[in-house]
C-alpha cells in the first residue's frame, strides 16, 4: 500500500492515519498473539509500527492512549523507541566534605588562572533524587522527550512526558530558541508518593520510595498508567540549542522559567565557598519540609564562557560538582562475610547483614573492601576504627550516602558475642582454587586462575554484555550467568553463536527454560545480531581489561583510532617494543600501570584466542575523526613550561576540543610544542627534531583562527 509521506500531513490527516494505524496494528497483534495466526509478515508489520512511531514523533500531542508504541502486549521486539542525544548527558562528580568544595573551587581557579581574590560566581540548587528527562523543543514545541540512558542514547518517553503537569507541551516567550533541549529531573513529592502506595498496596505491590516510583512510573510502555501516576518535574540546565539566551548559567534558568519550565525557587548565586556551604546547611536543615527528596546541593560555575573554557574530562563537567549531604548511618547485625571473586580475579569481602533500611533503601550487603579494612588498617597502613577488627556476629554501624554502595563503618565491641574469632582470609580462590596472591604494594589479593577460574570467566561475560559494553538488550548479568552455568556461553564469542545452536529446528532447549519462549528467543537473537557492530571504546571497555574504564578506553579509541592500530600496538608493546610503550605513556593520562595491564593482556596466549574467536563475529568500528576540523585536528602537541595566559590543564583541554592528541614527551611524530616560561629539555629536543615551537601567543593566535 502506498502511503502519504509524513512531512506532507497535516495535522488533521496524521490524526486520522494514527486512528487507523492503531485499529490496524491490534488487530495484528491479537492474530499474532492471541491466534498464533498472523497475516502479515514480520517486515510489514515493524513497517506500519515505524511509520506510527514517526508520526507520533512529528505530531506528538495526537498520541493516542491505545498508541500501539506505547501498548502493553506489543510485539516483543518494540520497546521504547531509542534516541541519540546530540549533546550528551553527563554524570557530575561527588563531594562529600566542606574541603572537597574547596579543592572543586581551588580546581577551578587554577584551571582557569583565577587568582584567589578575584571574584568567581557559582550557583548553587538543590539536586532532586528523581530520574533525568531530556524534552526537546522546536519552535517552541515539545517534539521529543527522552531519558539519559548511558549518556549517549537514551529511551523516547514522549508520550509519557506529555502526561507530566509540570512539562508544558509549549514554551512562550518572544526569546524562546528555534531548539531548545531542556533537561532536568522527574520527581514524586512525598505526599503524591504516600497516596499511590496506599493505592497500589490494594493490589499488593507498593514502591520502596518516590524515586523508584517516578522512574518505574516515567517507563511504563501504557502512558495511560504514566498519565495517572503524580509526577513532576524541574528544569535544571539545557543540551542542544540554537541559541542560548543568556551569558550565564543563572540567566537561562531564569529564562527557562520565564518561558514556562518550572525551575527550582531555591536555586542562588553564591560569590565564595563559605557562601556555597552556608547554602548546603541552609538547605540540608529544610530538607525534610521540602515535600520532596534532595540529595545534596548542585554547584555550577555560573558564566558560559567560563564553563566552555572548563570543558569535559571523562563524563563529567569540569564546572559543576554534587555537594552530597551526610551519609545516613543505621545499626545491624554482621552475619557472614562472604567473598566474591570479580572479572579481574581480586577477591572482594562482602558483609552479609541482617536486612535494615538506610536512607529509604533496604540493605542486606554492604563492601568491606579488602582483608586490611577488615583487619582495622586504613590504605595508608594506618589504623582506623580504633584498629578495632571486624568478626561475624559483630553490632556494626553501615552508612550508605546516595549512590554510594553501602559501606560497614564502625561496631560497637560491647556486643561482640564472647566466642567470636577474626575472620581469616582465604589464600586460595573460593571458586577454582588456585592461590590467592597479594602483590606487594597491592591491598587486593587476587586470584592467579585467570579464564580457568569460573568466577572471572562469568563476571567477564556480565561485564561484556552490560549497558556501557555490548549493551545486549535481553541478555543481562543475571541470564549471562545462567546461560554459562549451563555451557551455553563460555566465552563471548559463544554469545553470537547461540542462534546458530539454539534458533530455528534447536529452538526447544531455549524454549524448556522458565520464561523462554520463541518470541523472547527470537528477540534476543535479534538484539545480539544488533551488536555485531560495536565502537572501538565501547569494545575495549566489552573486553574487561584490568584499569581500563570507559573513560581510559575513550582515550585510547582517540589515540589509535582503528581496533587493527591498537592490536599491532599492544602486541608489539607486549613482547617488549620499547617504542610502542613509549607511545603509549606519552599520551596525556597514561602511565606505567594502565601499560603494564594492557601488556598483560596481550601477552597471555588465552585472551588472544578469546579475541579472536570474538573478531569472527564482530566488527570493530573506527573511533570518530575530532567534532572539529582544523589546523590541529590528527596533530600531536606537547606543552611545556609556565603559561601566564592559561593554566596547562585548560591548554590541554582547548587542544583536544580542537582535535589534537597531547602527549607527555617529544617525538619525531610531534606536530607542535607549547613552551612556556622556562621551557627545558622538550623546548631544546623539538628545536633539534625541527619541531615547529608556539608561544603562548602564536598558540591562542592558533586555537582561535
């Protein structure tokens, strides 16, 4: 059937096209559901599902209540539509204590060259305990609204959103932006919370707290369910914009209020430090009036251009920090200490408790870091607790502070039972019982099993299919762990090959597994032929590779840009080419331990036929060539030497927005050498490699041509 191309509807005629796609798609769904008998094929019917999903998207105030996007029942291979965010959602960092606030400040006027006596504004707001929301505005009108996901994509919730009182389908004001992405935070006031539970408590299940109630609520595929839950939301910052209508971070958020976004009322300008953390008092002291849970304070450098000049490191902004409020602290009950062994075999002492609520969360477990903690040593080998060791059956203090995983802290040694002894850690693995070898200098001990010891082949697997690796939509920790225990996957290339042992005539082994059906079968099949393609950063970071996080393997994506490059480099490096190592340590933010475990890894005969057993059946993308092109995009600088205009760090980060790699030390390969003030022995090895020099002023002639 041909149908009228979208961009040409009206709104009259989408109305019309969206009542007939629903009725059509039902009556799908119940001769494929219910009948076991469909008359379309897979190809036409996810054909009329997109084109009910694009119309939604263009004319979303038409979303109906029984949209087949958003019905509970639909084929299993729909979700929530995925969204890309094109600036993407950051985490922001935690203090903990007044001189973590000072040292964020401190951090900030170095970066930017900011001597202590001049001013610097910050502002600081309450940070909601709610799920992100990102709402995208087109000429006023809301066309989109998406959560953060891992940052980069996130799920479409629009129809959901649309239902939230305190997000207006429609921003007014003669200033507003032809796109304007605000983000902020959806909530669930504790007087809302109290009544839905006591709703939901009919039916038998209620929410362990108002966060958990508006995500769960924000999520639900029927946004009739969303629509009678009590969420609210406020606006606390932007993403991509056409223009920005203020020079301040202060100025927008009050022009988003103006336009018809609520914004925080407590949100202040604060000129100092000792004005930020009169602030956090102030506010943690209302904190229980609120009607609404915070878990600290926001504070964010307040002029854009000192934002822009800060930049990004990793996923945080460098100009805004979460002033976390005190942890809460609870007393229970020790009862086990059990250990746990993780993908890079350290063994990890968990406290088993008897259940207690901290901070509104049930805890049963909490971590005790490693056998010194336990013993009442510190990391710097000094005593803490008094010195006082931990032992199964002891009255324990555990605090949990926001996201922090709980944590065992003090006990109270009156109510130690009198036949305790202390807890002797293990000098072999638990699980494959190999030794168990603490390295000197090192507080973890660790298994020396490696791919033989089953508890770091399975963690290895969870950690390859998790949201920021693989990210296999059907295929999480819990079923990777399942699928293992019962030989189906024992390495991640056996992951792609499931299909291929489990799929079509062989689909009854899959389906004699509680809550496997073909549906769901065929779901995750499809779901793993979607991640046969993955970026170079997130494969590095799917590999598991001891020190190298998402951040690291970001870098390492933008150093060598192709999987092929990294490889040759690595195995070179692991059978002892001093050059390639060198090349690596000199790229700004490596050193001698991330190299020491990359080589490692590719010394050892098993993980490379792990990899290349993975490589046939997955391609590798190249990193991204640098956002933007210029005279130092693919270009190596080094910087050395006092800077009196800027602080090295901000040289350093205004290089790699413009494309550049920066590394430690002067090679043949380097394009330009910063030299400050007292420029040493870089200044003269460049001048003798004919290394084109920059001074400070040729170097900001440079960035800003």
């Amino acid at each position: 059937m041909d149908y009228q191309d979208i961009d040409a509807l009206t709104e009259e005629q989408a109305k019309a096209e969206l009542a007939r796609l629903a009725e059509e798609i039902a009556g799908h769904d119940a001769r494929y559901h219910t009948d076991d008998a469909p008359e379309i094929s897979d190809g036409d019917y996810d054909a009329l599902r997109r084109r009910n999903l694009a119309i939604e998207t263009k004319f979303p105030e038409l979303v109906r209540s029984d949209s087949p996007t958003h019905r509970v029942g639909a084929a299993p291979a729909e979700g929530f539509a995925k969204v890309s965010h094109i600036v993407q959602m950051l985490s922001l960092g935690n203090a903990f204590e007044p001189d973590d606030v000072h040292e964020f400040s401190d951090r900030v006027r170095k970066f930017l060259s900011v001597p202590d006596g001049e001013p610097l504004l910050f502002t600081a707001e309450p940070k909601i305990d709610g799920l992100a929301l990102s709402l995208r505005y087109e000429n006023g009108k809301l066309v989109q609204a998406a959560t953060r996901g891992d940052g980069r994509i996130g799920e479409n919730v629009t129809a959901n959103a649309l239902t939230i009182k305190d997000v207006p389908h429609k921003l007014e004001g003669e200033d507003v932006p032809e796109v304007f992405e605000a983000r902020g935070e959806v909530y669930m006031s504790h007087e809302d919370f109290a009544a839905l539970n006591e709703r939901m408590a009919e039916s038998g299940r209620v929410f362990a707290n108002p966060r958990n109630a508006a995500a769960g609520s924000l999520r639900q595929l029927d946004s009739e369910i969303t629509k009678t839950r009590p969420l609210r939301f406020f606006a606390y910052g932007w993403g991509d914009v056409s223009h920005v209508p203020a020079d301040r971070q202060s100025g927008v958020i009050e022009a988003m209020g103006r336009w018809g976004l609520t914004v925080n009322p407590r949100m202040a300008v604060c000129a100092s430090v000792d004005e930020m953390l009169a602030y956090h008092k102030a506010v943690e002291a209302e904190r229980a009036s609120l009607g609404y849970d915070i878990d600290g304070v926001v504070y964010k450098v307040d002029g854009l251009d000192l934002q822009g000049r800060l930049g990004f490191r990793s996923r945080e902004p460098r100009w805004a920090i979460a002033h976390k409020f005190a942890a809460e602290v609870a007393t229970t009950v020790l009862e086990d200490i059990d250990i746990q062994v993780g993908r890079t075999g350290s063994l990890t002492p968990v406290a088993k408790l008897r259940p207690v609520t901290v901070g509104g969360v049930v805890v049963s477990n909490a971590t005790l870091h490693n056998e010194d903690y336990i013993k009442g040593i510190g990391g710097d080998g000094e005593p803490i607790r008094e010195g006082r060791d931990l032992r199964v059956g002891d009255t324990v203090q555990v605090y949990r502070a926001g996201d922090v995983i709980p944590k065992v802290v003090d006990l109270d040694l009156s109510k130690r039972p009198k036949d305790s002894l202390p807890f002797v850690f293990p000098e072999t693995c638990p699980e494959c019982g190999s030794d168990a070898v603490r390295e000197e200098g090192e507080a973890v001990r660790r298994c020396v099993g490696g791919l033989i010891c089953p508890a770091q082949a399975v963690e290895r697997l969870k950690h390859f299919v998790s949201r920021n690796a693989a990210d296999i939509d059907g295929l999480g920790a819990k079923q990777a762990e399942v699928f293992w225990a019962d030989g189906w996957i024992k390495q991640t290339a056996d992951i792609y090959t499931l299909e291929e042992r489990f799929g079509g005539d062989n689909i009854q082994a899959l389906k004699s597994k509680e809550g496997w059906g073909s549906k769901s079968a065929e779901k995750l099949f499809r779901a793993i032929d979607e991640r046969r393609i993955l970026p170079l950063d997130k494969f590095l970071f799917a590999l598991g590779i001891r020190h190298v996080g998402e951040g690291t393997a970001a870098l390492l994506a933008r150093t060598y840009m192709s999987w092929d490059a990294l490889r040759i480099a690595m195995e070179a490096m692991a059978a002892g080419d001093a050059d390639a190592r060198a090349t690596l340590v000199n790229v700004d933010g490596v050193g001698e331990v991330l190299a020491d475990a990359l080589s490692a890894f590719f010394a050892e005969p098993h993980n490379l036929e792990g990899l290349n057993a993975l490589l046939t059946h997955v391609v590798v993308e190249d990193a991204a060539p640098p956002a933007q092109q210029g005279v130092l995009a693919g270009k190596t600088l080094v910087i050395t030497g006092t800077l009196e205009r800027m602080s090295r760090s901000e040289a350093k980060a205004r290089a790699e927005a413009a494309g550049a790699k920066v590394s430690g030390s002067v090679s043949a390969k380097t394009d330009y050498l910063l030299a400050g003030e007292k420029a040493g022995s870089k200044l003269k090895k460049a001048q003798e490699l004919g290394v084109s020099v920059l001074s400070e002023e040729d170097w900001i002639t440079l960035i800003e041509s």
